[in-house]
C-alpha cells in the first residue's frame, strides 16, 4: 500500500480518519483486500503512516457500512461486497437512476449536455480500442455529471456510493467489447433524451441500462 502522508497533509482528527477510511475502502472494494481477511490495526497504522486511533474508528466506519466484521477479542475482517450486495444494489439503481435521470432532464444546463457529449465521444473512441481503464472512468464521469444534474444530493450521494461499490464489477463488464459498445449507446439514448428534455423517456431509458447491465452480470456469473 503506498504511503500517502497522511500526517503531513491534514492535522484534523476527523479528516485524517475520513481519508483513512476512504483509503481502506477502496482497497476493500477494489478486490485488494479479500473476504475474510484480517484488517491489523498496527499494520495498516505502520502502512499508512498514522496513528492505530484513526485506524481504529475508520475500521468501525467500515463495520457500519457493511464492509468489515468486528468480532471481539479477534480483530476486524473483510466482509466486502457479496453476489447479493451486487444484485441488490443493481436492483435498486434500477429504481433511483429512472428517477435521478429524470430530474436531470430537467436541470441539467447546455454546458453540461455538451460535458456529456464530449464523454460519448471519447468512449466511442476508447471502446474501438478497447481502453478498459479510460471507459470506466469515462462512464464514472457520465453518471456523476447526471447525478450532480439531479439537483438532489441525497440522490447524489446514494448513487455515487452503489457506482462505487460495485466498480471492480463494473470493470470486468466494460472489459468485454460488446458489451463495452451497447453501454456507450445505451449512454447515447439517454443523452438523446436529456436534450429534448423528455422525461419519460429519459427515466425509462436509465432504468432499462442499469437492468441490461445487472443481467450482463448474472449472464456472465460476474
């Protein structure tokens, strides 16, 4: 794990664990850290460059997210997320991207409908390359700016966390070239939506992409 300084960047006891938390989030949701194992308060301490105390809260941060298991006199252990946390986040997606999109189609700004088209056109450009990395990134960014366009920050806040823990997932659909291509067109659609301002159509249109890509997973035994 690399050292990011911690200690040199923030004094804040509160910021410090909160980008100790972030760090071993990720690790825990990129695959980095695998289910049941040990997450050693002095380890990770040394690792990181900091204290065992904000270790320590960041670790039950985690247990509250469902992510860490705390079992006394024993330590924490990775729980990650399951073939059933991913369905159920998708099935849920399913429901609040419909919704978070339409709102969108209703704020979202011309400099913001161009951000989108930009994204379209460098995954156009990426997935005939089949530039895995840059297409998750790209489509990162194209649901953020959808979200962030909603108006809702609960809204903003739920979808951002369910697109993060389920990006290891993510990537391993996007790695696969037809699928990488119906996503882009799929993202398309809804673009298409969005600028003729048709809400209906754009909530459907949301809905259905996440539902394409859940059955992806299942097809696949992703």
């Amino acid at each position: 794990m690399e050292d990011f300084n911690l200690q040199k960047e923030v004094s804040d006891k509160y910021s410090l664990r909160g980008r100790v938390f972030n760090k071993l989030r990720e690790d825990i949701l990129s695959g980095l850290y695998e289910e049941n194992v040990e997450l050693k308060e002095n380890t990770i301490a040394v690792e990181l460059g900091v204290s065992r105390t904000p270790v320590r809260e960041a670790l039950r941060q985690l247990e509250l997210e469902g992510l860490v298991t705390m079992i006394p006199n024993k330590g924490a252990y990775v729980t990650g997320i399951t073939s059933k946390d991913i369905h159920d986040i998708y099935m849920i997606r399913s429901c609040l991207e419909g919704l978070c999109t339409r709102w969108a189609c209703e704020n979202m700004t011309e400099a913001q409908i161009e951000a989108l088209e930009e994204i379209l056109y460098l995954s156009d450009f990426h997935t005939r390359r089949s530039h895995n990395e840059q297409l998750v990134d790209l489509d990162n960014k194209f649901h953020e700016y959808i979200y962030k366009a909603s108006g809702s920050k609960i809204l903003n806040h739920v979808l951002s966390d369910f697109h993060h823990y389920v990006e290891r997932v993510r990537k391993l659909t996007l790695a696969v070239p037809d699928r990488a291509a119906k996503s882009s067109q799929e993202h398309a659609a809804i673009l298409d939506a969005i600028r003729k301002r048709d809400g209906d159509l754009a909530e459907a249109l949301a809905h259905e992409h996440i539902v394409k890509t859940m059955k992806n997973i299942i097809d696949r035994g992703l």
